[in-house]
C-alpha cells in the first residue's frame, strides 16, 4: 500500500477550504505552549472515554492502556509541533490499517476526532484567538479522517483483493456494480 497515495488521494478529494492549511499549523504551533500542558488530561480523558464503553473498552488487551497512553501523546505532540509534510500525511494513512488490524471500526476513529476539537473547545474557551484555534482542529480532525478512513478502505480493498486474488480494478468495477443492484438510485427507477 502506497501511503503517500493514500493521503495525497484523500487530500486532492477535499474542497481546499476544508483541507488543515499551512496556516492552520502555524496557528496551532503559536498555540504549543498552552496546549502540550493538557496533553496528559487530553490522553487520559481520551481512553477514560474509550474504557467506559463496551464495543470500544473490547478492542484493547489487558495491560495495554500505558502503552496506547504514549502512543496518543506522542500523536498530539507531533500534531502541536509539526513539522506538517508529506512525511506525517503519509503516517496518518498508516494510522487508518493499523486499527483495521484491531478491528477499530471508523465510527469509533471520527467520534474520538471529534472528542479532540471538543477537548480543544472547551480549553480555549474565552481565549482572544478561540476562534482560529478552533477552526485549525476542525480542519485537522477533518484531514486525518480523511485519510485514516480512505487508509482503512484501502487497506480492506488490497486484503479483499488478496483474499479473492483479483485484479484491483476488477475487484472495484465488481463492487461497484454490486453496490448498483443492492442500491438502486431511486431517479435510475
Ligand atoms: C482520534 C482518533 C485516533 C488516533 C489519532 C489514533 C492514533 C493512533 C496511533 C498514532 C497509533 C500507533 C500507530 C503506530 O503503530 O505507529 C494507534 C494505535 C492503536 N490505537 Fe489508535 N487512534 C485513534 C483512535 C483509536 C480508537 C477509537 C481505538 C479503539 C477503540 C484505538 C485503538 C488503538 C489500538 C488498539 C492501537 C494499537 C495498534 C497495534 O496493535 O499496534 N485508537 N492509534
């Protein structure tokens, strides 16, 4: 799998005013000393939430929580400094498959998105620059849902396509067509 692709693909599908911009980083950088001090209540919140519900608490391992713990603080410091290039686009294309192999569904992926500009909003409540702090994890969360839903339906197309040992465009005109009968449009009768 092709990660730069991936992301690069779920980007160029995004209208540019919804894409997270070079000035979304630089807003969000400016912003590095007032959020990396809550990272450790963003994390804890984070997989408190995560815990207290049944098909989310199911994914995880015993013993496992420390572990993950790091992994998302280390996630939300390279968020606040950058650098934002191909490179971290590319890895957060990786981040979609990784949770297929956990069987995190993308329902559980954007709800959690969604608990970052959440956690945001509320930190920043009252402060003079709310607003465009607000709209650059907007913009992120939308970005990486992008690409880590794109990266996951990807992943699952190439291990479908593996499984049934098809050529990939075949595979796709196949599903498509599937999809057609199962779904017939209703200005098609
Ligand atoms: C905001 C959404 C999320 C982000 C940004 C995120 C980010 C990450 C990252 C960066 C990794 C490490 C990838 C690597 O190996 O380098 C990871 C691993 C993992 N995440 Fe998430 N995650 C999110 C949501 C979730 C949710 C909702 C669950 C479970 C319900 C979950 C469960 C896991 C598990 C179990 C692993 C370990 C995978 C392994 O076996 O290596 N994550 N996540």
């Amino acid at each position: 799998m092709d990660f730069h692709a991936v992301a690069q693909r779920a980007i160029g599908d995004m209208p540019p005013s919804t894409r997270f911009s070079p000035e979304d980083a630089k807003v969000i950088e400016a912003h590095a000393d007032l959020i990396l001090p809550l990272a450790d209540e963003f994390v804890t919140g984070f997989y408190d939430t995560l815990f207290a519900h049944g098909p989310t608490r199911a994914v995880f391992e015993e013993g496992e929580r420390a572990e993950r713990e790091k992994t998302l603080k280390d996630f939300l410091v390279r968020v606040v400094n950058g650098p934002h290039d191909d490179e971290f686009f590319a890895w957060l294309a990786f981040v979609g498959p990784v949770h297929v192999v956990r069987q995190v569904s993308n329902p559980m992926m954007l709800a959690m998105l969604d608990h970052l500009v959440i956690f945001i909003m509320e930190k920043f409540k009252g402060h003079e620059n709310a607003d465009a702090v607000v709209a650059a994890f907007v913009r992120l969360s939308a970005t990486l849902g992008a690409i880590i839903s794109y990266g996951y339906e990807v992943a699952w197309q190439e291990a479908l396509q593996n499984v049934v040992g098809m050529p990939p465009a075949l595979v796709q005109r196949m599903v498509h067509e599937e999809a057609q009968q199962m779904f017939p449009l209703r200005s098609h009768g």
